[in-house]
C-alpha cells in the first residue's frame, strides 16, 4: 500500500509535467503547444491531458474519462459558477 507523506520536504524533483488541454478549442492548443516546446526545450517530460470543456455552456465530459465511476460522485446544487469554471475545476482531479 503506498502512503502519502504530507511532510514538507527539500525534494523538488519532478517526474512529470500534465499539460491540461480543451481538445479542439484552438486557443487551448495553441497554448498546450507552447507549453509543449517549452518542456521539451529544457528536457521535461509531459503528458497532454484532456480537459473537460464548459466553453459551449453545459461541461463536456474527455474521451479518455467517459467511463470514470467517480463522476457519478458530482452533483451541482448551486449555479454560482460558471460551466466553465466547473470544467476546469474537475480537470485538475482527473488527473490522479
């Protein structure tokens, strides 16, 4: 069983960088490029992660997380974010 350590620590190595990318929105891919080159100019690997996309006003849910069961855990009961800002925030713990 892996443990988490929530201890601070002097460790700033990093295995890996996501790049969090709305598939098709152009601004999104440009900028997911950017991101791109840039961690290939200094050597770091990457992964491109499909966001969820609420840019059309109800949230679109990434191929690659069609069947995640934990989505079903979500239900909205306030509107006082935007479809958008409840996209990128789930974007974030998809990632784990």
């Amino acid at each position: 069983m892996n443990q988490l350590n929530l201890m601070p620590c002097n460790d700033m190595a990093v295995e890996n960088a996501y790049i969090i990318t709305i598939k098709d929105n152009p601004v999104s891919e440009m900028l997911s490029k950017r991101c791109q080159q840039s961690c290939d100019e200094v050597g770091m690997p990457y992964t491109v992660w499909q966001a969820f996309d609420g840019t059309s006003g109800t949230i679109q849910v990434p191929d690659n997380l069609k069947d995640a069961s934990w989505l079903k855990w979500f239900k909205l009961y306030e509107t006082f974010l935007s479809p958008t800002e409840v996209s990128c925030y789930l974007s974030h713990p998809s990632l784990s």
